[in-house]
C-alpha cells in the first residue's frame, strides 16, 4: 500500500471518528531495541498517533520517525540520516484489523491484529498479539513484536552490520481516548 | 616537546569540539536558544497542513490556550490550542528535567513554549520544550 494510501486512509478513520464511534490515541509510546554483542541501541517515540474504530475493528497507527529519542546523539544522527532517512521518508504506518475485538468488554482481553507496517517506503504483513485493557473511559492497548531489518531495504555499511541486530524489537502502549469533535 | 605539546592542545581542543557537537539537541536546554520564528499555534497548524516540512527540525517559539498537562510516558506534556482550529493541537513533550511543580501553569491559560518542531500527524508535535512564558509573569 503506497503511502498516499496510507494517509488517505488514516484521514478517512479522522473524519469518520467525528461520525461515528472511533477512539484515538494522541501520545502513544513506541519503543525499539536492537541487541547485539557490540552494541546495544535503545530508542522510544512518544508521541505515537492511534486511531480506532469501535465498529469495525480497524485500526490505524502513524508516527513521525525523527521524534525517536536515542541514548546518544550519534546514534540518532545515524537512524535518521543514514538508516530510515526520515527527511525522504518521515513517517511509519500501520494499518490493520483487532481480530475478534469485543470493544464493550470491560476487562482485559488479548487479540491478534493483522495488518500491514509500512516504513520506508516499504510494506511486511504483521499479525500482532495485543493486550486490550479499559482503564476508565481509556482503553489501553499494549503489546511487543519482532521485525527484520531486511524487511524495509536499509542500507548498513558492512563495517556497522555487527552493531546492528537482524531482528529488532519493537514494544508499544497506547492510551485511546473518546474522540469528540469541537 | 614542543612539538608534541602543540599536538597535544590540537587534539584536546578537537575532542572537545567533537563532543560539544555531539550534545543531543533533543535533551539539552535549549532556554538560552533563539527561536526561528514565534508563531500562534493556530499559524503552526496552518503551516502544517499545508506543507508538512514547515519549520521541521527548527526551534519554534509557539504561544496558544493551554487545554491539558499530562505525564504520558513518563514525560511532562503541554498540550495547547489555537482560537480557531480547534480539533488539532499542539503537543509539547518538555525537556526531562522539567516537572510538574517547577511552573505555575494553569489549564485554560495562555503560554508561550518553546521546543523543537518534528512535524505533524493528527497534531503538531515539538519535543525538547521549555516554558518561555504564562500570562501570569507577562
């Protein structure tokens, strides 16, 4: 799915949330690691953009890739210039479907989302375990999943390959909110 | 010697050089930094809208209406709007050394902050900010 696509999409669900029964989540957190024997690099983004629709269980997610904030500079500079190269590509999407979501069950319930990451330019099919959890009027979705690195067509110079891991982790939380148009 | 010593002063003045140019901009303060511009919110979520690339990367000076003060991710979030778009805001995520009870803000109030502009999803996002100013010290 080309990213025009994606961004259509997403501001689809934004227009429709006015009409009808969507949750959006405005600071969810995405993090990644990538462990490996010569380097570990930890990053988070915290300011991770959800949106759901109640009725028909999809899903969509989109974050700026320059908002990723590193233990040091350097490695920054790197993931933003060298690795993503966030001015060509600025944002990650995620587009999907909460299979079998109950969205009025008031406890905790654990689902797979299917749908697809783009990043890069680039698309991997994911099927996501997720924790669904209602805390008040939020509801809370959190989970953990692996991606490779060969997926999204980045460029590493043979001489870093082995402070980069092949695969890398990526946790996230979100806390959806009652979309209410002003 | 001497001749070492002089090598000796290059390379120490480049480390330092090195080093200061390393100095993350996304976790240093930037109060003593000048903005590139200072704008309304509603003017940064015009310029936005219609070009996605409007003063990214740059330190912005952003004055709007204060609507709420969160802690989300363990970090101290402004989130302000502007008098006619009402349905976008702009998200301040501050510098990690500030916390609640360092600034007397209060909801509903007007305040200028300032912080890095990393663009724009449903709402524009700065991260690194300070608080330049409330109406209460203007």
């Amino acid at each position: 799915m080309s990213r025009t696509a994606l961004l259509f999409l997403m501001g689809m669900l934004i227009y429709q949330a006015a009409h009808t029964q969507k949750i959006i989540g405005r600071q969810g957190q995405v993090s990644f690691f990538s462990y490996t024997s010569v380097e570990n690099i930890k990053a988070r983004n915290n300011q991770v953009s959800s949106i759901i629709d109640l009725n028909s269980s999809d899903i969509a997610v989109s974050m700026l890739m320059n908002a990723f904030v590193f233990e040091k500079a350097l490695m920054r500079e790197h993931f933003n210039e060298s690795y993503i190269e966030t001015d060509i590509y600025p944002k990650a999407s995620f587009v999907g479907k909460i299979m079998d979501f109950e969205p009025n069950q008031n406890t905790s319930q654990v689902k797979i989302i299917k749908g697809t990451f783009t990043m890069r330019g680039m698309s991997e099919e994911l099927e996501i375990k997720t924790k669904i959890e209602p805390q008040g009027n939020l509801l809370v979705l959190s989970g953990s999943f692996e991606t490779k690195v060969e997926a999204y067509d980045i460029n590493i110079p043979p001489l870093l390959a082995g402070n980069i891991a092949k695969t890398i982790t990526v946790d996230f939380i979100i806390e959806h909110e009652p979309y209410v148009e002003n | 010697m001497l001749h070492f010593r002089y090598i000796l002063i290059l390379f120490t003045t480049s480390l330092v050089l090195v080093l200061h140019g390393c100095e993350d901009i996304l976790k240093k303060d930037i109060s003593a930094m000048d903005p590139i511009a200072e704008l309304s919110a509603d003017e940064l979520l015009f310029g936005l809208e219609e070009d996605e690339n409007f003063y990214k990367e740059e330190i912005l000076s952003v004055e709007g209406s204060l609507v709420e003060v969160n802690t989300k991710n363990g970090n101290l979030n402004f989130l302000m709007r502007g008098n006619t778009n009402q349905n976008h805001y702009v998200i301040c995520e501050m510098n990690h050394s500030i916390t609640l009870g360092n600034k007397d803000v209060s909801e509903g109030e007007t305040i200028v902050v300032k912080g890095i502009l990393k663009g724009y999803l449903n709402d524009a996002v700065l991260l690194n900010c300070v608080l330049d100013k409330t109406n209460k010290n203007e």
